[in-house]
C-alpha cells in the first residue's frame, strides 16, 4: 500500500478569493491559474500495519502540530473515501518551493499528497474525482491536478461534487514565463485561508469582487485562446489589485504588501511603458509573479534582479498536472 506522486504549484491569474463553505472548501467564485515547472513537491504515502497514527516527514523532518494535523484531517477523507478508517501512513514529502521565502508549498503539498494517499490507499479516483479530493486539503491545490491553463468551477452543490478544476489549455499550448520574484524577508503574517475569511466576513468591497469575476474570466478565456499576452496580463493584474484591494476594506484592515512589492509593480509597470508586455501578479503574500513571453526573458530578469529588496529571481514555464513516480 505505498505510491508516490509529483505536483507542480500553480499562480492564480483570476483568484480564489473566499469560501462559501469552510469544511469542504468551496469557493464563492470560479479561478483560473497557471501551473508552474519551476516548484513541486513530491510525495510518497506507506499505508502499513504497524502504525496506530499518521507519521509525516517533511523535507526529512518528522513534523508534530498544525501542519501535522492538517495533513492527518485530510488522510481522514481519504480513509472515509476508502472505507478504511483504521489505516495509517507514513508519509515523506520534499518540498521543490522556497517556503522559507513565504512561497506557497500548499497547492503543490495537498496535490501530490492526495495523488499518492488516493492510489497507496487503493482508491481509484479520475482526475476529476482527485481535484475534488484535493480541493478539501486546499482549495487552489485542485487545480494543480493538471497543468497549463487550468480553471476552478466553483460548482453550486452544497456537497461540493460539481466543484472541481478543468484543463483549459496543456502545458505544451503556450510558450510563455513566469518569473518568481522572491523578496528578501518575506514572512506571510496572516494565511490565507484568515485572510479571505476575514474579508468575505467584513470587507465592503467583497461584493463587488464576487461580481466582477464571471466577465474577467471569460475575456481571459478569449485571451489564452487567442495567444494575446497583453490581453491575458491586463485582466490578471487588474484581477490581482482587485483581490487585494478587498483587503484594504477588511476591518481590520490588512495587507500582504511590502514595499518591495510595491516597486516591484512599479518596475514592472515602468517596463510596460517601453513597450515590453509584462505583467504581475500577487497571492496571499509578499512575493510577486511577473507573466511575459520569452523574447523579452533577458530584460524583465535583469530589471526584476536588480531592484533592492529582491533576493532572487526564478524563472518557470508552463508545468505539467500530477504524475505518478
Ligand atoms: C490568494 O488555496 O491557500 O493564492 O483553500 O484555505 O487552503 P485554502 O486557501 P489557499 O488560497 C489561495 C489564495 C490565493 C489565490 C489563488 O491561488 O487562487
């Protein structure tokens, strides 16, 4: 009873902001990401006889706690799945994501862990069955089920069974990057999943953001079929201040900004400005993700590295979905 399986994250380009179910995670809106080559993480799960609970490694560190929990809570679903509540697994993940950079390893972690638990467990589950699996360890990590272009219904069905990720377009489709830009001290004071339930609760803005997805996703649709950056890039980033500008709203207020990241938008605006189609986006943290087509790789890395405050620039292309190793 043991498989091991590899997940790419993924970067929003129309967010997931806010649940309408906490337990189940079900978002209030529909999103569309990219999965990245550059980051994954790869898992392996041992079901086996001898263990009475679930023993979960790290980047071959044991680890106890709310990680831990988090990662024995979603098992659960995969035991109640499988109709055997009394199997317990070790578990090794490595994580290819500088998360000590406050990069998001959760869409790539719950991805490859439900891939890996799903098939150790005997669980046969299609991609359809494994992004709604997935989803209910973190939302954004069921569309890292496969890769490209890939969007997240958010479905209507309180049972969340219409509420899973659809390829848009593969990985092959579209010769585009996305450079990572990590800032120097990067520490992600409020997570996700507090920040959109605090702004779903008491922003005033939040009403408008649900309201103004169905048209962004749609022109971004019409954009990556038509292999239009500029189109693609101006509703991404305009999505990625929308989003944010939700948080201002919040009470208390809150904001995953820096100011690096503050001149990172700027610089990459600036770029704009001479005519290079580049364009950023921003998830619940400080680092920021900058979208551009490949002519213009040498430019926009050289402008990203050399801004104070920046520690590294990693450059990705569009990744593939689960495998199995
Ligand atoms: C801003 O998927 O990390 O990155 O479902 O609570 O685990 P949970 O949240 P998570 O939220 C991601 C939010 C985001 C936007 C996005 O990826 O769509």
């Amino acid at each position: 009873m043991k498989a091991a399986a590899k997940a790419h994250t993924n970067i929003a380009l129309i967010k997931y902001w806010g649940k309408r179910d906490e337990p189940l995670i079900l978002p209030m809106n529909s999103s569309l990401s990219l999965t990245l080559d550059g980051f994954y993480t790869a898992t392996s799960v041992d079901f086996r006889n001898d263990l009475s609970t679930d023993h979960f490694y790290l980047n071959e560190q044991f680890v106890t706690g709310a990680e831990k929990n988090r990662v024995t809570a979603f098992l659960d679903r995969i035991r109640a799945a499988a109709g055997k509540p009394d199997a317990f697994a070790e578990i090794h993940s490595t994580n290819h994501v500088p998360t000590a950079a406050g990069f998001a390893s959760s869409a790539s972690g719950f991805a490859a862990l439900a891939a890996a638990a799903a098939k150790a467990i005997g669980l046969s589950a299609d991609e359809q069955q494994l992004s709604i699996l997935t989803r209910q360890g973190s939302g954004s990590a069921c569309r890292s089920v496969y890769g490209g272009f890939v969007e997240w219904e958010k479905g209507t069905l309180s049972d969340g069974s219409d509420s899973y990720a659809v390829p848009v377009a593969s990985a092959n489709y579209w010769d585009i990057r996305v450079a990572a830009v990590i800032l120097s001290s990067a520490e992600k004071k409020i997570l996700s999943r507090e920040g959109m339930r605090r702004t779903v609760d008491t922003s005033a803005y939040y009403p408008a953001w649900v309201d103004s997805i169905p048209n962004d996703l749609a022109a971004i649709k019409e954009g990556i079929a038509a292999k239009d950056i500029e189109k693609v890039g101006e509703i991404a980033e305009a999505n990625c201040l929308r989003m944010h500008a939700t948080t201002l709203a919040a009470n208390p207020p809150f904001s995953y900004w820096q100011s690096t990241t503050v001149s990172i938008m700027q610089t990459v605006q600036d770029l704009r400005a001479t005519g290079v189609p580049a364009f950023f986006t921003i998830d619940a943290g400080p680092n920021v993700k900058v979208l551009y087509t490949p002519e213009h790789e040498e430019k926009v890395r050289n402008m990203l590295q050399n801004i104070t405050g920046v520690h590294d620039v990693k450059v990705s292309k569009p990744g593939e979905g689960v495998s199995y190793i």
